[in-house]
C-alpha cells in the first residue's frame, strides 16, 4: 500500500516536472522576455542590464532551478500585458473558477448518477429513452454552443436569467463568493449547466452501462434468491460494484471541468482563470500562461492522485491485490 | 447462404459486387440512422468542395460587398430577400456563402489535423512497439501524461506558443496550419497507443520472424508488413477523430485564437455572429451553429457505427 502510494506521488512528481520545464522553455526561449519588457526606446546597456538582473545569462539549469523555486513562491513575474504581478490576478480570478468548477462538478454528479442508475434499472420506460436521448445531444454538442443556445433562449427569448458575469459578489477574506447573493446564485445558474452538461452525461453513461452490466451477474442473482429486498440489492450490492469505473471517469472528467470552464467563461463572460488565459493567449502574455498551466496541471495531478488512492477505499481487491505484489516487487 | 451459386450464375466478380455482398454493407443498409448521416456527411462534403461554383456570392471578397445588404434577414422573415436565403451578417456576407466556405475550412483543418495526428501517432506507436526498451517506456510515458491533460487545453497551449513565436503578420496566413498542428499535437497519444499494442501482437507472428531470417530491413518490416496489419483500428479512430478536431477547430476559432475573420471557419461564423444575437439578428449565430451541430453528429454517428461493426468485440 505504502508502496503503491509512493509510486503513485513520484509520478505525479515527473508529470509536474515535466509540465514545469515546458514551461521554462516557453518562459525563457519563446519570445524574447527582454524585447517585451523594455520599452522601444531602451539602449544595448540598458538591455544588458536588465538580462543582467533577470538572470538571463545564467547557465540553463540554474535558470531552471530558480524558475522552479519561484513558481514553488507563487511567483510567476508581471503579466507582459496588465503590468501586474500574475500571482496577484490569478488569485483574484481563482474563486470564480473553482465556483463555477465545483457547482458544475455537483450537478454532473448529482443528476448524472441518479440518471443513471434510473436509466439502468428501467431500461424500457419512456423516460428512460427521453434521458438517453437527451444525453446524446449533451455528447455531441460542443461546449460552446450549448452555452450560445441557452443564451439565445433564457437570456435573450425569455429574459429570465442573465447571459453574462457574475452578479453581485461577497468577499471573505482573500475568497470572493457570489453563491451568497440572489444574482449572483441566478447568474451561475446558465454557466453551471453549459459546463456540467457534457460531463454529467459521460457519468450517466458510464452508471448505466457498468448497472446493466453488474445486474447481469451470478452474485446479484444470488442474493435476489436469498430475497433481500430490491433496494438493497440495487443498492448494496450492484451500486457498489460500479463504483471503481464510475470513479475514475468523474475523476478525469473533473479534470477536463477545469480545462473547458475556459470555453465557458469566454462564452459568459465569467471573471475567471480560464477568460484571463485566453486573453493571455490571445496577446502572447506568457507569464499568464505559464502561471495558468502549472496550476492546470497542478489540478490535475492532485484529482489523478486522488482518484488513485480512492480505489483503495472503494475496491477491497485492490487493496489486497498490491499488499501482495507490492511485497514482490 | 446461396449467394454463393448466385455469384458463380450472374458471374458478377466485380468489385462493387465484393462490396455489395459484404456483411459490413449489408449492416449499413440495416441502419437507417447511419444512411442518412452518411448522406448528410457526404452532402457536407461535396458542397464544402463545391462551394464557389453553388453560390454566386463570393463573401471573401470586400469588393462585391455592398453594407446596404447587411443584417438582411432569412427570405421567410420579413424583409428577407431571396437573392439571401439564410439572411446576411454585418458586413452585408451572405450568410449561405459563408457557412459553404466556412464549413470548406472546418472540414479542410479536420481533415489535415487528424492525418498529422496519424502520422505521428502512427509513426511513434509501431516503432516504439518494434524497437522496444526505454525509447518505447519513454514515448508511452509521455502519451500517458498527455492524456491526463484534456486535448483542448494542449491545443490552446501550443496554439499559445505558435502565436507568440511567429511575427504577427504571418499569423494570419499561417493561422490554418497553426491550427493543425495543434489539433494534431493533442491528438497523437490515441493513434500511438492503439498501433504500439498491435504491434506488439503482431512482431511476434511468423511472417515477422520470417521477414527478419531473410534479413529485410527492420524498417521495411514496420512499414511494409506490421503497418498494414494495425492500420484497421485506427482508421476508426480516425473517423470518430475528424469530428472530435472539427469541434476543438470550431471552439478555438470561436475562443478568437483560431482562423482569422478574413477566411471564418464555422466557429469563426458563430463568435462573429454572437455579438448580434442579443441584438435580435439571430440567424447570424443560430445557422452556423445548426451546421456544425449537423457536420459533427453526421460525422459522429458514421464514426460509431464504424467501429462498432469492426470492432468483433463489441459485436
């Protein structure tokens, strides 16, 4: 087990690492960082002296090194284009993100397991062929234009929701919450869905066709012949034995909520990483980009990590399966 | 189970009759569904070629342009024109010709998208199994942690790099191959790890073992023997692939870092258009987007039953 974990941390370890000397590259080698912040009229001493003191003319690794010990400070440098201090932006846009990410996160869940489990046990109710059928259009819709139909519809036809921003906020401290206030609970409503709706449809997907599966087993008949009641074995036993896929499908599906609230938030106009990165992108401000990755990737190793080590809690023959070969190895 | 005689009494050999009698046509002519999107694909396509001989506007072209034309809305709204079917956008383009050279574009980066990512995948994926030891650990390695990084964020990023290491006037012009490179960048990991398993069930049959007693050069081997035996699966992939570029096309167009205004792609269309939707002047936006829609799910649906029917396990 300790094993297993340990190996587990140091790849998540090279995948950092490697992100991060992607990174330094971009950082360092594209674009000439000395062009860009000094001004036009600056002399050869001038730019001399500024590589001087941004270190540029140190030995790579070194440079590599340094690079890493900032970005372990939070340090990134100043965005090329608002002249301020990235860590200090990217801060200020965390909370509307990671609020978006995780409402979508708990509708996809909410909604998309219950589906699926609806969907499983009644495979010929109406409904059922309703949910499927809506489900496909979730799939193939790109994120972006769910978003621009449900614009087109709420905000524009009906006008009951609003189709940009974030509505009034509160601030707690460093963290900035719009679920506190009415607007700001009605304008997370559409961005919410946009984001949550391909996500929730993979999960109901997967629930379904991993219930239709494990129904079809000799233990699940086994203890309908001992007569436990339907719930229980729906419940008890086949819910369960669903798990490690659907685990590991929400698992990388949180990643991707991160990687598409970009699309989300261009669409809403929502004030968050993802609208800053795109910006960044748009007017080649590295500095944004290379903070917004290492993040990114950041998110993404802590949720494989966790997914991971959710196999221990959720499967016991997982468990017993590493002790044993985790000894030989 | 008389074709048989029937084919030795007609004589038919042909190879349109090999096609007909196949059981993969014969499961496309059971699926309704699969015959219209193939149709709609192929209409898609045909028209996308054809695009400058089936309209008479050349919405490219500022000089034919007139602003008096613009915001003219579809022939069945009032005050629509048939000369516009489907109404004009704010540069008085009509917004039929657009979507035709539009979807020309989409298909046009798709298409060379998903061969870059081929080839590469392909590439890395057969030598890797071939080769074997630490240069096959150290490729597989690298897919792996590709993939737990969604494509699209790969995209924007090399897409990121690519816009800031090219000067800004040749960003325009090489916006189209920026975006290939991209897409096809994020896309490699699939293709190599579906031919490297092939491989390596494959480098182990006796027609392997007897190419190399008769010492053919190892990369004849890979090309000329392993490669046609692993091609299959990836074809498949490669169908369900087109739509999978074709909407990551269309999303970063639509982000604004994709093709340029000046030659809009669809998602180019739809980012151009939303600015007007809440204007009223829905059909800018709303008919591109119904195109995609259609593009995608056509393309989508012929990719699943594609590989549905040559996947003997899923059978």
């Amino acid at each position: 087990m300790v094993f297993y974990v340990l190996k587990r941390f140091f790849q998540s370890l090279a995948v950092m690492v490697f992100v991060a000397m992607i990174c330094f590259v971009l950082f360092n080698y594209v674009g000439d960082p000395v062009d860009i912040m000094s001004g036009q009229e600056s002399t050869q001493e001038m730019r001399e002296a500024l590589r001087e003191r941004l270190g540029l003319n140190d030995p790579a690794p070194v440079q590599f090194v340094r690079f890493i010990g900032n970005a372990l400070q939070g340090n990134f440098g100043i965005s090329y284009r608002l002249k301020r201090p990235v860590e200090v932006l990217i801060a200020e846009r965390l909370p509307a993100t990671l609020e978006l990410v995780l409402v979508s996160a708990v509708l996809a869940l909410g909604i998309g397991i219950p589906a699926g489990l609806y969907t499983g046990l009644n495979r010929n109710s109406w409904l059922s062929r309703l949910i499927l059928s809506v489900s496909l259009a979730g799939v193939s819709l790109p994120t972006f234009v769910i978003g621009i139909l449900l614009i087109y519809l709420f905000s524009v036809s009906l006008n009951v929701l609003p189709s940009y921003g974030r509505g009034e906020v509160i601030s707690l401290g460093w963290w900035s919450s719009g679920l506190l206030t009415a607007t700001g609970r009605k304008a997370i409503i559409l961005p919410a869905i946009t984001l949550c709706l391909y996500q929730m449809t993979l999960i109901l997907r997967i629930v379904r066709a991993e219930m239709l599966e494990v129904l079809r087993t000799d233990f699940i008949k086994f203890a309908r012949a001992r007569g436990l009641p339907n719930r229980v074995v729906y419940f008890g036993h086949a819910l369960k034995n669903t798990l490690v896929p659907v685990i590991t499908v929400t698992g990388l599906q949180l990643g991707s909520l991160i990687a598409f609230s970009i699309v989300t938030e261009t669409v809403f106009q929502w004030p968050g990483m993802g609208f800053l990165f795109i910006q960044a992108v748009r007017f080649a401000d590295i500095p944004i980009m290379v903070a917004y990755l290492v993040l990114a990737a950041l998110f993404f190793v802590i949720i494989n990590l966790v997914v991971d080590l959710l196999y221990f809690a959720v499967d016991p023959r997982i468990r017993i399966g590493t002790s044993q070969t985790g000894g030989r190895r | 189970m008389n074709t048989y005689p029937n084919l030795i009494k007609k004589g038919r050999h042909g190879v349109l009759k090999r096609i007909l009698d196949h059981d993969i046509f014969y499961s496309f002519t059971r699926s309704p569904v699969v015959v219209i999107a193939a149709l709609i694909t192929f209409l898609f396509f045909f028209t996308a070629a054809a695009a400058p001989w089936l309209t008479p506007h050349d919405p490219f072209n500022p000089a034919t342009l007139d602003l008096m034309n613009a915001f003219k809305p579809p022939v069945w709204v009032k005050g629509g024109e048939w000369r516009f079917p489907l109404g004009t956008d704010n540069q008085g383009r009509d917004i039929l010709a657009t979507i035709l050279f539009g979807c020309r574009i989409s298909l046009v980066v798709g298409f060379l998208s998903v061969i870059l990512a081929m080839g590469i995948g392909v590439t890395l994926g057969t030598f890797s199994g071939y080769v074997g030891g630490w240069m096959e650990a150290l490729i597989m390695r690298a897919a792996d942690i590709q993939l737990t990084i969604p494509a699209i964020l790969i995209a924007l990023t090399v897409d990121g790099i690519a816009r800031t290491a090219l000067p800004r006037e040749m960003l325009d012009h090489a916006a189209i191959y920026v975006l290939v490179v991209s897409i096809g960048i994020a896309h490699w990991p699939q293709y190599a790890r579906v031919t490297r398993s092939g491989t390596l069930v494959e480098k182990n049959k006796e027609y392997i073992s007897a190419a190399r007693i008769i010492r053919v050069p190892p990369v004849l081997i890979v090309v000329r023997h392993i490669l046609p035996n692993v091609m299959g699966p990836t074809l498949v992939i490669a169908t369900i692939g087109i739509a999978l570029a074709i909407i990551i096309e269309a999303t970063l167009s639509f982000l604004g870092v994709g093709v340029p205004p000046t030659t809009p792609s669809l998602g180019t269309l739809i980012r151009i258009g939303n600015d007007f939707l809440f204007s009223g002047e829905w059909w800018i936006t709303l008919f591109p987007v119904a195109a995609l829609v259609l593009l995608v799910l056509a393309v989508n649906l012929v990719g699943d039953w594609l590989r549905d029917t040559f996947n003997p396990k899923l059978r």
